[in-house]
C-alpha cells in the first residue's frame, strides 16, 4: 500500500482495518516523508528497487497486490512495469493514465494551468527548503491545505516535494521515460481504478475508463469525493476495493495486499 503526497501510511489505517481480516497489508513511508528522517530524495530507478526489496521481504513466494494513491500511483505502476513477475493486480485510487496521449490531449488550457501552477509552487518549495526551510515549509503546507488536504500541518514539510522538482526540473533523474500506464493495468494486469468525481481537473481520461471497462479482470468507478476518496468517502471506498480483491476465483491463490 503505497501513499503520495503529502500523505505517510497513516493514509491507510481505515483501509487496513477492514482488509486485514482478509489480507496481509504492508505500509511504508515513501522517502522523505518521514521528516523524522530528514531529507531522503529518491530516484525513478531507487524507489522500484526499494518496492522490490519490500515486496520480496513481505511475500518471496507469491506477486503481490499493489494499492496505490496519488504519487503512490506513479511510482507503483513504474514498479509493476519493470518487475511484472512480482504484481498480481493493482488498485489505483485517483491517478490513472497520467502519461497518455488521451490524458495530455483532452485537458482544457485552464486544467493545464492549475495542474502547473500547484506543482510548480511546491517544486520551488523543494529548491527554497535547504535555504529558507521556513518559507518552504509554509507553502507547501498553504498548498496542500488549498487543494483539500486535512493532514496535521506538521506531519507535512518541503521535503516531500522532491516529485514535483523530478517532474518540473528534471532533478535525481527526472521522470522522463515512465512506462505508459495504458499498457500496464489492463493489457497486462488486472486492475481496479476508483476516482474522484469532484476536482477542478482528473487524473485520468475518459478514454480509459472505458478502456478498463472493456478489460477483463478490469473496472473503474467514481465516487462523490475528492482526491482524498478513502477518507472522504470510507465506508464506499472500503467496501469497493475489499468487494473487488476477494471477487477473485475461489480456486486461485490470493496475493498478499
């Protein structure tokens, strides 16, 4: 279970509860969002190999599932496209085919504006932290409470912007080259995709809802929420992907969420 920005596993705790009499669920902290930890910025290339070295601790015999959100997404199905022997199946939460030409075409010149304009302020934020952590870490804590985020604002800092200074600058490598998400969940991997109908702009194209509709082992389903749908809307948001992960033939082998 892989969280994003500006989230740590706590992310998770409703999730767990309701799909831990079923399942194993794993947690961790993507890099630098511990800030007890300090600055830990990753590369493309750093965070698969840690998924892989996790994956392989948790479950060495059998693929594993991925759920994922936001930056979670991103990173996850890089993972799943480049180690595809140890995923099972995917549940995105709000992030879909974020690097397809459907997606990038069908946004409107006011969506492309927003989606720069946030990402770009939190990516000056990353560069600021080392010099003024303060003003850093009050944008990026302005930023996250303006886009709806309810987080304790100390759980949140500058050091969890290196994505958007990978993104907008190119830093630790950049993310030119990610696999195209198309390819992965649905044409290679059975997947659950749930967003949020209630944004300024998705993360998705409708193109591949319908795409996903027409994939077996595949679905897509909005709900009434925000980015935020596992805490917006919990009980909806449990009861779908818990719904969905046991709906598995009865004779196959569960993967490990």
């Amino acid at each position: 279970m892989v969280h994003g920005w500006p989230d740590t596993p706590a992310l998770w705790d409703a999730t767990v509860a309701e799909l831990a009499p079923h399942f194993r669920c794993v947690r961790f902290h993507l890099p630098g969002f511990d800030l007890v930890k300090g600055v830990r910025p990753a590369s493309l290339d750093e965070l698969s190999t840690l998924m892989r070295r996790i994956a392989d601790a948790v479950s060495p015999e059998q693929p594993v599932t991925l759920v994922l959100h936001d930056w979670g997404c991103a990173f996850g199905y890089e993972f799943a496209a480049r180690h595809r022997e140890r995923v099972a199946r995917v549940v995105g939460v709000d992030i879909g085919d974020h690097n397809s030409r459907d997606y990038l075409g069908g946004l409107t010149l006011r969506e492309k504006l927003m989606i720069a304009g946030y990402q770009l302020w939190l990516a000056v934020a990353w560069k600021l932290g080392p010099h003024l952590p303060g003003l850093a870490n009050r944008m990026t804590r302005w930023m996250a409470r303006t886009i709806g985020c309810r987080n304790d604002p100390q759980l949140i800092g500058w050091e969890m912007n290196y994505p958007y200074a990978m993104g907008w600058f190119k830093a630790y490598g950049g993310l030119h080259g990610m696999a195209p998400v198309r390819k992965l969940m649905g044409e290679s991997l059975p997947g659950l995709f749930i967003y949020g109908r209630r944004k300024p702009f998705m993360f998705h194209s409708d193109a591949w809802v319908r795409h996903l509709g027409r994939q077996p082992g595949c679905a897509a389903r909005g709900l009434e929420a925000g980015h935020w749908l596992m805490k917006q809307k919990p009980a909806e948001f449990n009861d779908l992907v818990k719904s969905w992960l046991l709906g598995e033939p009865a004779d196959q082998p569960r993967p490990k969420a």
